[in-house]
C-alpha cells in the first residue's frame, strides 16, 4: 500500500470519493483491521482458569462473569472485523462512501468517524427504529 499523503485531509478534498480521499479511507480501513486482528489475537491467548478449580463460589462467579465479558467483547470484535472487511469490498468495487440503501452520499465526516459504516444517518436512524 502506498504511504498516504500526511497533508491530505478529505475534508478538504473537493471531490467526493476522489481517488486520494479513497486511498486515505483504505488506509483507515486496513488500519482498523489490523488492530482488530492484534486485539482477536489478544483475546484468543487470554486463558481463565477453570471454574470448578476455584474453591470459593464468589471466586467461581467472578470467572464466570470474565467469561462472559470476553465472549460479549470477542462477538463485538468479530462483527466489526466483518464490517471492516465489507467496507474494504465495497471500496475495491467502487460504491464505497454510498449508502446501500439509499446509494446516497454517506458524508466524510461519519465515514471518518466510522469508515467501515454503510448507511447513511438517516438510512441507519430508519434502521435502528425498525429494530
């Protein structure tokens, strides 16, 4: 990949989805996945001891809800590394920084915030709703 431009900010890129603003959200993109491969890779070396070993039932609860917390956090990091992956696809395809609901612009300010997002705010306040 080549090294973006430290100047360049697609806020102030006229053009939206302009080639340099799309290798700036590719690198977003790809560094976001990288460290979402070195936190799964985190979790997946964190070992609990195993429960029945504790002898106190307070000392049992408090794995077990460790257990719990990393299960929850490891499910969150999967889904995000998943939508990492298909903003990256919808990049290589050319419909990145378009909602797919509505083929809108999603705006560089959310895609800065959120660069793997595929909706638009209002297509995603539509869908929260309805959920």
């Amino acid at each position: 990949m080549a090294q973006r431009d430290l100047a360049y900010h697609p806020l102030n890129d006229s053009a939206y989805m302009s080639p340099q603003m799309k290798q700036f959200f590719q690198g977003l993109l790809y560094n976001e996945l990288q460290k979402l491969v070195e936190e799964e890779h985190l979790c997946a070396s964190a070992t609990f001891e195993n429960i029945n070993q504790q002898p106190d039932i307070i000392d049992q609860g408090s794995t077990e809800n460790l257990r719990l917390n990393h299960h929850v956090f490891h499910e969150h990091e999967k889904r995000l590394c998943r939508q990492v992956e298909l903003a990256l696809r919808r990049l290589a395809c050319g419909n990145y920084g378009y909602c797919i609901v509505t083929g809108e612009p999603i705006g560089v300010s959310r895609l800065i915030a959120a660069p793997y997002t595929a909706y638009s705010l209002d297509a995603q306040e539509d869908q929260e709703r309805r959920h």
